[in-house]
C-alpha cells in the first residue's frame, strides 16, 4: 500500500500528537545544528551591512516577492521577507520586527510591523529531527508605480539590516527583462554544521545537502573544473540582466534530496542514502540556501514554482493554509511569499502580470505520471484555473500579449533521468495550445533544452538559434532550465536495452549514436546524435509501478517514443534572461526574446556565453479565435 504527501503529514501528525514536542527537546534538537547556521547568518548579516542589536539576533535571507492587485499586476505593494536567527534557537518573548521603508538610503518615512512566524517541525521517528526556524514577514502597501523603495528590516532590540532596495511594476508598459533557471539547490554550506537532531557536530555528507556532489571529470564542477559554485554563480550571473524579477520553477534548495514526498529519517544521513521508504531532510538547508541568493533576492522580486524535492510532509500544521491540507508546502508558506491567487488549496500555484506579460506558476507535483506523491490532490481544480486564466488573459482588454508558464516537471524534454511526464501533457497541453501559450519554462532535468514550437503534441517547424517564432500559428516553446546548479544529467545513450526506441522505428545514421549536445559553438565529435530528432525518447504513463510495501512512492512507466523537436541541447549550466519589448501602440508588433546564458564555458575566459536565441512575435491585442 502506498500513501500521499497529505496521508504522510496526517500519519506523522498522528504519532506526534502521542509524544508531543518539549520545549527542552526542540532547544537540544535545535542548538545542535546551530552552530555553524548561526555563523553563516551572521557573516552575511555584516556583509549585508547589518548593525547588532542587544538581543544576540540577526537578520538574514532577506527576498522580495510581488504581490499581485487589480489586474493581477504588482504595483502597490511587495512582500519582504527575513529570516531571524540567534545562537540560542529561540528568540526574546517580546522582540518585535519592523520594515523600514523610504525614497533613499537612511532616509525612511514609513514604518510597517513585521509578523514573526515561528516554523517548527519534527518526523516521529525516535531522537527527532527537529527544525526551528523564525521568519519576519510583512507587506508593504501603498506604493507607487515604476518607483525605486529602500527599506531596511529593524527588530525592537536595535538590531537593523543593511539598506536593500527594489522597484516596483511599472503603470505602462515598458521594455524589460526577467531570468529564470530551476532545479538551484546550495554550494555554499558550512563545511561543519551538525544535523538538526544530533547532539554534536558532524560532518555534511558530501552532495546530499550541498552541490559537492560533481563528477571528477566533470569540466564545470569537478576537481579541474571551471566553476566550483555552479548554483551560487548562476544567482550572480542573473544580476548582470538586471531582471525585473527572477523565475525559479521548483526544486529550490533540497532540503528533502530524496525527492519522492516520502516521511523523513535522517538516522542514516551520514551514508548519504535514506532508509527504505523514507527521505533525507534537513531544515537547515533552507537557512544556506536563502543566504545564498539574498545578494540578488532583497532587491529582486523571485517568484517560486515548486517541484518534486520541495514535498516536505512534515509541516502537516493545516492553519498555515487556513485549515486545508499543506501537500507538504506548510513550510514553504512560512518562509516563502507566494501570491496566494490561485485555486484554494494549492499555495504554489498563482498568476501575476508584468508589463505586457503575463506569467503562471503551475504545481506539476499534482499532474505527474512520474511521481504520484502528489497527484490529484486538487480533485481537478488547478486545471480548471488554468483554463480560466488563460481564456482571461486572451479576452479582449486584459493587457496581456505574452503568456509565459513556468513549472517543474518537462511536458518535452530528452534526457535520460525523467524526460517527458505524460501527465503534464495530457492536462495541460491542450490548453496551451487553445490558448496560445508563447513560452513553458520547466525544470527537473538538470541540464538545459529547447524545443522547436509545438502544437497538439506536435512540432510545426523547425526554430534554430536565431529564429523568430509566430506563437499564434507556429506554436509554443518549451525550455528546460534544470541547469541551476545541481549535478549535471546526461543526455539519451546509444538506443538499446537501456533506451529503447517505440515499436516500429529503426534509428538510423547519427541516430544510432549516443544523444549530444547541440547549440551555439558546440564542436560534434563525431560520435554523438547532433540532430533534432531523437530516436529512442520516452515519456511517462500513467500506470502505476507500484513499489514493495512501504519501500517508495508510486510512479509510472516508461513508454518510449521518438522525436524531431529537440532543437537545442546543453549539459552545463544555464540560465535563460528574457527581454520583452512592448507595442508603442494597440496593434503594433511586440517582441519577446529568449537568450540562453550558459556558465563558464570551458576556454572561453568569460563568466558566460550566449549559447542560443530566439524571438517570439506577436501582433498586440490580437485575440485567438473561439
């Protein structure tokens, strides 16, 4: 018998509710992994330029999030949040937090009290762990359009962060650009923290709750490599785009590096491996992870999707979503700010628009055939909004001429590891494609890939670095950003037992040979698939392989398939900046333009390169028929 997210949260719930968490249990089970996060939080409190107060707490982590008014676009108002932390795990009874906010630096005129919400959690499982975490939340209204707002966070004690700043959406459209990767996760640990359920310090096991997990012959990562930071250079690459915000589509910081939404047990965490039909979890993780992107995060707004390694069932609390069940989100909602517009119950899922833009966050963990930890909580709902949203935005007078997705799990990918989820397709294609969706941002394979344009399943031309597409007739484009920073997936292997083509094709020339790369400046060896078509993809259906009793999570099968869409294809790491030009007028032609940015190429000399482009035009305020 296999469970849920939400049967998983109830289960441990349950147990706990027999051996309830003690204020001494949760300062031991705390303090001991204290140590080193403290010293983390600190040094990026003072880097942040950060003043002490007399109560021994920092503030750090600092990230923005828009908040979406009338028209679903963010112009009044931001969500701030800060993560609160002290070297005792507990914080003074009476402190309070405030958002200072002005028109320049040291000069603020408006004074908004923060929220301190206090996440805790624990697995029933004996010795722990537990996790506790506090975060200053708050929302800054009234503010106008097009306006560039410093702010600092200060706590009743005298402590004050460093001054930050963000500007808020304009009132007309404007040229702009926003970035977007996924599947990040953190390089940027304590060498020596110690596990939130241990009573000393031990040491973080190598690429379960960190990046170090490269290979040695990895040309990027590994040992003789040209980056050792993948995850934390991507954040500061982004910052040269001076995006207007910045797109994550799931998989955030691996908390969970397990992935399967599975109860947690970190009794075996030093072997890197989860005991059978559990995961590895470690709070902590979020701490290093938030102060690895606060550089770009407190003064860019980062809107969150959430993928398979974001399930965290133990935060079952359900007031964090007014009663309902948390999917294991509860502790994103504390520490995150998701919008909050969606179909009640699914916290990740939401709509914003910027400029001529508008852009949705989709839970792929409730449609995918892959892994049913998840699926269907929602009884259809998500589905049923996306509809609404989508027939919404392509009405007359809505302001919307782009609609860009973004979500975790790939609807078209080729690599080896997941590939496509048949789920996903068979939800929401159909509507992007009556809808005319011009750009899917996904993740979950960690490389980058780009689609030709597609439509009913189907491409309908081919669309090379360099192309402009018609999204209205051609199609729409799907990339797969899931080059953020985690250990790198290989492409398809020769076809074979291993990578079997469907029934009927007989892969033929370079299809006979291992999937390669294929982008701007790639130098083909010889010996390696450089075409678009690939002869022995596969895609995920949605009958279960249902595992042993209580050894893992349902997922589906494999179903092979063969594919032309596959245009562009890179195994590093990338992110994607995306410039969008509005119409001067109704009826004038509008552009948005997708450059791949790709880390540290080797023998380049340079922080990035553009590996590929393309355009997507549009005519302004032309609806689709029907």
């Amino acid at each position: 018998m296999t469970f849920t997210v939400d049967e998983f949260s109830e289960w441990n719930q349950q147990l706990l509710s027999r051996q309830a968490v003690t204020r001494r249990s949760l300062l031991l089970t705390a303090m001991a992994g204290l140590g080193s996060q403290f010293a983390l939080a600190r040094r990026a409190f003072a880097a942040g330029g950060g003043t002490a107060g007399s109560a021994g707490v920092v503030v750090s982590g600092r990230h923005l999030s828009f908040v979406p008014g009338a028209g679903d676009i963010p112009l009044d108002a931001m969500a701030v949040t800060a993560q609160l932390s002290s070297s005792t795990g507990a914080l003074p009874a009476k402190l309070r937090a405030f958002v200072d906010v002005g028109d320049r630096p040291g000069v603020y005129g408006t004074r908004v009290e923060a929220g301190i919400k206090h996440l805790t959690g624990q697995y029933a499982i004996p010795g722990g762990p537990v996790g506790s975490q506090f975060y200053a939340k708050a929302r800054i209204t009234g503010l106008k359009p097009d306006t560039v707002y410093h702010y600092r966070v200060r706590l009743s004690d005298g402590t004050v962060s460093g001054d930050a700043h963000f500007t808020t959406a304009p009132e007309s459209a404007k040229p702009f650009t926003f970035t977007a990767f996924a599947d990040v996760g953190t390089d940027t640990a304590p060498k020596d923290p110690a596990f939130a359920w241990k009573t000393a310090p031990t040491p973080w096991p190598k690429g379960v709750f960190d990046n170090r997990a490269y290979g040695v012959l990895d040309p990027v990562g590994g040992p003789k490599g040209t980056d050792k930071h993948p995850a934390l250079s991507m954040t500061r690459l982004m910052t040269t785009q001076r995006p207007a915000f910045t797109l994550l589509a799931g998989d955030i910081c691996y908390a969970n590096p397990s992935g399967t939404g599975l109860p947690a047990d970190d009794t075996t965490a030093l072997t890197g491996k989860a005991p059978a039909g559990r995961n590895l979890f470690n709070p902590y993780v979020w701490d290093v992870f938030l102060n690895q992107i606060e550089p770009q995060a407190a003064y860019t707004p980062w809107m969150f999707a959430t993928g398979n390694h974001d399930m965290e069932p133990v935060y079952g609390n359900t007031s964090y979503l007014g009663g309902s069940p948390t999917h294991g989100y509860g502790g994103h909602v504390r520490r995150l700010d998701f919008p909050a517009n969606g179909p009640k119950g699914c916290p990740s899922v939401y709509r914003f628009a910027y400029g001529n833009v508008g852009l949705i966050s989709l839970d792929a963990n409730e449609l995918s055939w892959e892994l049913q930890s998840n699926f269907g909580y929602s009884g259809g709902a998500q589905v049923a909004w996306l509809k609404e949203t989508l027939k919404r935005w392509r009405t007359a007078g809505s302001g919307v001429d782009f609609i860009v997705v973004f979500f975790h799990h790939c609807l078209f990918s080729t690599a080896h590891n997941h590939a496509s989820d048949g789920g996903l397709r068979a939800a929401v294609e159909p509507l992007f494609t009556k809808y005319q969706v011009d750009l899917a941002v996904q993740g979950h394979n960690h490389l980058f890939e780009r689609t030709d344009p597609i439509r009913h399943g189907k491409r309908t031309r081919a669309a090379p670095d360099g192309s402009t597409v018609n999204p209205a007739t051609d199609g729409t484009i799907y990339v797969c950003v899931g080059s953020g920073g985690r250990p790198r997936y290989p492409f398809r292997p020769a076809p074979g037992a291993e990578a079997p083509a469907p029934a009927g094709v007989t892969p033929k020339g370079e299809q006979l040979l291992p999937e390669g790369q294929r982008y701007r400046g790639h130098k083909p060896s010889g010996k390696e698939n450089t075409t678009s078509t690939v002869a022995n993809g596969y895609f995920w259906a949605k009958e279960k392989n249902k595992p042993k009793k209580g050894k893992g999570a349902p997922t589906g099968l494999r179903v092979p398939e063969s594919v032309d869409w596959s245009q562009v294809r890179y195994d590093g790491y990338a992110f994607i900046a995306v410039d969008v030009v509005p119409p001067t007028r109704a009826g004038d032609s509008t552009t948005l333009t997708v450059r791949t940015l790709a880390d540290a190429l080797p023998g380049t000399g340079k922080p990035y390169s553009e590996i590929d482009r393309i355009t997507l035009k549009r005519t302004s305020g032309l609806l689709i028929a029907g």
